[in-house]
C-alpha cells in the first residue's frame, strides 16, 4: 500500500483498508468478529467505526464492542485498589475488566441472537445500566476494539525488575505487575480466542504512545468546553501504567496478528501485511 496520512483524530482510514478488513463478508453467513489491537492513540476507534458504517452500507448488519466498556466499575476497582495493590485503581491495566461479560457477548453473537452492548461510562466511572446499552439485532459482523487485544502475558523472570518510574516508586516488589500478569494468563486467552480475524496497529515503538496520548487529551479537552484534564506529566505517568503489556504486544502481536499495519510517527501507513 502507497504511504498516505490518516491521523485517527483528524480523519479516516483509507477505504481500500476497510474494504480489505470486510474482504468477503456477506449477509446470511456466520457472524464474524474482527478485532482491532493497537496501543494508545493508534485511532482503533475511528477505524471500528468506519467498519461498522461501511459494513452497514453493504446491507450487513455490524456493530462494535469496545474494552473499555467492560470496565470494572469505580466501586469495584476501588475494592481490588485496597484488597491488592493501589494502582488497581486505574482502569485499563489487564485484571480491570469484565472479561465474562465480553464472552457473553460473544456468544450471543454468534449464536445470532439479539445482544445488548454494554457500554461504559467514563466521566462517570461505572458502566451505564443494561437498559440504556444499545440493542442489536442478529449480527454479521462485530468489531472488537480494545489497546491490549491479543496480548500475551510475560514470564516470570521478565516481571522482577520494573521498566519505569512507576513501577520503580509504586510497585517495588512487583505484586501490581504480577497480578495483571496473572490475570492476563487467566482470563484473557478466552476472549482473544473469540475474535476471527485481528489486525494490529503497530506504531513505530512505545516511545511515540505518550506524544499520541498528550495529543488525544488536548482533543478532549477542545471538545469540552470546561473540562478539567490531565497535563502532560500527568498524561506521561498514565501511560507507564500500560508499557509493560505494551511493549510486550509490539514484539508478539507483529508476529500473530492476521494483518498488521504498520505507522510511522504522523500515523501514516508504512505498510500493510
């Protein structure tokens, strides 16, 4: 594929990648659901919604779920934050999702049955009653949108010593780390084996995530008038929270993924695998 821009805040992905994602998908065959890995600012969002809108041009019937709407709730989180460790109480970290509830959904897609999809509440930091989730129909595609899909847990000898500042002055002895390591192993596996086809959205290396993080806060922030968010060194502590399982996902995910598309450090597309 020739190089061409498609900043995930600014605009879209080019329609030869969404028309090779749905590739063959027709109406009245088995569901499918596509995931979509990326690390943070990588625009999976922009793309899933741009596959569900043409996938709805065609005549199919799409919809997406994305990982942060399985969030564990504050209350929940705030629960594992005193019982664990504290940083549990940041959510998104492997061990901060409802990981039974993504299968839930996965079922009922594909036994193509109506499903309602959950949906998660940021601001206010639970997950919206299951009366004001959207209900679809019988589905032919799901897209599946989430920054650590298909990730891999670490051996136990790569969680001894800590890979950045809030590993080193938060989690000495590791017992955060291990325990999302943990959950990774446990949970995880089932939900990635549900997902039919993945793309990976491999950014040049982690060290671009938190100039793409800063660039999606300052965004939101545009976008609210009155909004109160974080600063930069406020967005560059968020993100040690994913570097673990981030770096880890840029060496396995390249290799196992169905496709990859690779970014430089403006988000054009590199190349397409």
């Amino acid at each position: 594929m020739s190089r061409m821009h498609c900043p995930p805040s600014a605009g879209p992905w080019p329609d030869t990648l969404v028309a090779a994602l749905l590739g063959d998908l027709r109406t009245g065959e088995s569901p499918r659901v596509l995931g979509i890995s990326g690390l943070q600012g990588t625009g999976k969002s922009t793309l899933a919604a741009q596959l569900v809108a043409a996938a709805n041009t065609r005549g199919l019937r799409g919809a997406m779920l994305s990982l942060d709407d399985l969030y564990l709730d504050h209350d929940v989180r705030a629960a594992l934050a005193r019982d664990v460790h504290p940083l549990l109480a940041t959510r998104g970290p492997p061990g901060t999702h409802e990981v039974a509830l993504g299968l839930s959904v996965f079922e009922a897609v594909r036994a193509g049955a109506p499903v309602r999809l959950p949906r998660f509440d940021k601001l206010g930091d639970r997950r919206l009653p299951e009366d004001m989730w959207p209900q679809a129909g019988a589905l032919d595609l799901l897209v599946f949108e989430g920054w650590c899909v298909g990730a891999t847990a670490e051996g136990d000898a790569a969680l001894d010593a800590p890979i950045n500042a809030l590993e080193c002055e938060e989690d000495p002895d590791g017992t955060w780390r291990r325990w999302c390591n943990t959950a990774l192993v446990r949970d995880y596996p089932a939900l990635w084996a549900g997902i039919d086809t993945l793309l990976f959205l491999q950014p040049p290396g982690f060290e671009i995530v938190p100039t793409w993080r800063w660039q999606q806060e300052q965004t939101l922030q545009a976008a609210a008038s009155g909004r109160t968010g974080m600063s930069r060194a406020q967005v560059e502590r968020f993100v040690q929270h994913y570097e673990r399982v981030s770096r880890q996902a840029l060496k396995v995910l390249p290799r196992v993924a169905d496709m990859v598309v690779r970014l430089d450090a403006e988000r054009n597309i590199v190349s397409t695998d």
